[in-house]
C-alpha cells in the first residue's frame, strides 16, 4: 500500500502519478500531489483542495527549479524560482532542494498549497508536518520506481 491515501496505479518512469494526503491536523483538506519521476528530472505539483468546497482552478503559485551538486552531493542544490509568487516561494523552494538533494535529479516544484485551512492557520509546526509528508510520499514514489528498474 501506498503513503498515500490514494494513487492512480503504478509508478513507472514517466508516467504521471496522483496523490492525495490529508492536510496534517486539517483531515476535511487534502495535499493533492501530481508527480512525474522521469529518467533524468522529477516533476511535482502540489496544491490543496478542501471537501467542503466545490471543485475549482487554484492560483499556480510558484514554480522552482533545483539543481542537486553532482561533484559534491553533501553540497546544497542551488535553484532558482521560474515563476515566483511571494505566498508560495519559500515552501517551494525548500522542497525542490530536498528533493534534489535526496534524488540526486533535477527537480521542478510547481507549489501553491495554503496551509491557512489547517487547524493553527498554518503556523510552522502544521507547515514543518506538511512538508514532511510530501517528502516522505514522494520519496516513497521515487524509491518504487528505483526498485521497478532494476
């Protein structure tokens, strides 16, 4: 079974995968995750949808591109922001680097997930547990994918 709640079937190198996880300490909001793991990048789309809306377009937010050191890997990724929204560019930022990082791939990180529907309003704690669990899903997808290639 997956970390996340649900997928859209198997994860294979190229193929768009589906996640959605409950908002930590927010369970009627979902972190909706779009990820592709190609051979040489990792494509991640993150936003939050609540159950009590009705479904509807959410801004893009901003879109990071982070680059892992490949001479020196205990090296910081360096990354830059292609289309930055102030709201949204910290936490993108942040993740694209530890996903480059810990993949070792080029990784773009479109983000606009809100952590103003969690429990605090979204106070660091809410936010820290929010990132965690996206590593930890993504991770996760990637590490399948590792295991299907071999």
């Amino acid at each position: 079974m997956s970390l996340a709640d649900s997928t859209n079937g198997l994860a294979s190198v190229g193929n768009p995968i589906q996640l959605a996880l409950p908002l930590p300490h927010a369970l009627q909001t979902r972190i909706q995750l779009h990820l592709t793991i190609l051979e040489k990048s990792i494509l991640l789309f993150a936003t939050t949808a609540s159950s009590d809306a009705p479904s509807s377009g959410c801004a893009l937010g901003s879109f990071v591109y982070a680059l892992p050191d490949r001479t020196n890997p205990s090296a910081p990724p360096i990354s830059t922001a292609l289309y930055p929204q102030s709201q949204t560019l910290d936490f993108a930022t942040r993740l694209a680097k530890v996903l480059a990082r810990k993949t070792g791939k080029p990784t773009y990180v479109g983000n606009s997930v809100s952590f103003s529907a969690a429990g605090r309003g979204g106070d660091v704690e809410e936010e820290m547990d929010g990132f965690r669990r996206i590593v930890e899903v993504v991770m996760a997808e990637v590490e399948k994918v590792r295991a299907a290639d071999k």
